[in-house]
C-alpha cells in the first residue's frame, strides 16, 4: 500500500475522516484566534505607549481634562482606558478643578478604575477560553478517530480472512494518524493559551501601575482628596 496522505485519506472510514476535519476546524480557529490576539495585542501596547508619551506632561501640569479626551480617542489601549475611565470621574466631579466635600471623589476614581482594569481583563481573554478548550480536547478527538480506525482496520481483516500483521498495518497506520494530528493540534493550542496567557498578565500589571500612579497623582495635587486613602490592586 501507498502510505500516502492521500491514499490515507481514501482508505479512512467515515467516522476517521469527520475527525480529521473535526481537527482541521480546531486548528483553523487556533490560528484565527492566534493571529487576532496578536494584532490585539500589538495595538494596545503602540497606543499605551504613545499615549504614556503624551499625557504625562499634561497629567503633571494638572490638565485632566486633556489627557481624558486623549484617552478617549485610544480605545485599543489597556492603559489609556483604565487612565481615562479615572479622568472622566474626576472631571466630571470637579470640573472647574474645584472639589466637592459631599462627594467621594477618590473612590468614585478608584471604583472606575476597578471596573475597567476588571473589563479590560475580559477583553484582553477573549477567544482563550476556545484556545484552552482546543488543547485539553483535540488529544481525545484525535484518539476516538483512532479507536475507530482500527475497528475499521480489524473489519477489513476479517473480510479478507487474514491473520497477519501486514493485513492490519496499514489500516492501524491510518488510524493513528488522527492521534497524531490531535495531539499535534493540542500542542500548538497550549503553547499559544500560555503565551497569550503570560502576555495579559504584564499587560494586568501595567494598567493596574497606572491606575495606583494617577490616584497618588491626584493626591499629591489635591491633598484634600485624603492622603491615608489607598488604591487596591485587584
């Protein structure tokens, strides 16, 4: 026999062949996903840094309401959205820079900045859950073609009335390949998960050291606010 991945393929059961394209689907949507993630990724960091660039001046010189409207305009960035969702609480309770003594406006910032760090997790795991799905379950897709292709391998033995190994190799040699391929998918799609994992991670750090570095920015131009007041890192 030819042990071609063509001829494989023309030898393979049904039930072997709705595998393979089963795993084909998993790792179509393993890149899909792969490549979206990346140029997610990518974005929000060219726009957090760009951003850090040009509102630390004016968050020095107390022009919130320049760097809020700056950080409205970078939707992509982590950092620009947590910074912004500070500023418009503050702004919106002061704007004329001018406190209110009825109002908390530290942690109404503080809650704002919870939430979007919270929101932003969520936007930056989207798609991963399918990438964690992918690596625990392709190993298994890939052995269930298995098991039948060599229950399709024995079958054709018993119709040839054969008994040796050569009668059954090639059958078993097309089964595996489903195990292969599974396990092949699944590797790929852990390394990705974890990758993309650690990247959201550091990504986590950077907006919640933003979120504590506008608060004490706050407190030092406006002691009034509350100095013994602190920023819990979620």
């Amino acid at each position: 026999m030819d042990f071609t991945l063509s001829q494989m393929w023309i030898q393979m059961g049904i039930v072997a062949k709705v595998v393979v394209a089963v795993l084909a689907v998993m790792s179509i949507f393993t890149v899909a996903v792969s490549v979206e993630r990346l140029v997610v990724f990518g974005r929000a960091q060219r726009q957090s840094r760009r951003y850090a660039r040009k509102a630390r001046e004016a968050l020095e010189n107390r022009r919130y309401k320049e760097a809020c409207d700056m950080a409205l305009r970078l939707k992509a960035s982590h950092v620009a959205s947590v910074i912004g969702a500070a500023l418009t609480e503050f702004v919106a309770a002061a704007p004329d820079g001018a406190l209110s003594q009825s109002y908390d406006v530290l942690g109404a910032v503080q809650r704002a900045i919870e939430k979007t760090i919270a929101r932003q997790n969520a936007i930056l795991r989207r798609g991963l859950s399918g990438l964690a799905t992918v690596g625990s379950t392709a190993p298994f897709v890939g052995l269930f073609g298995t098991t039948f292709g060599i229950i399709n391998a024995f079958q054709g033995m018993a119709r040839e009335g054969g008994g040796g190994l050569g009668a059954i190799a090639a059958g078993i040699a097309e089964a595996l390949i489903t195990t292969a391929v599974g396990i092949g998918v699944a590797v790929v799609a852990v390394l990705l998960y974890n990758y993309f994992t650690a990247h959201i991670e550091e990504m986590q750090v950077d907006a919640n050291e933003s979120g504590v570095e506008v608060v004490d920015l706050m407190l030092k131009h406006y002691p009034q606010l509350g100095a013994s007041n602190t920023y819990h890192q979620r």
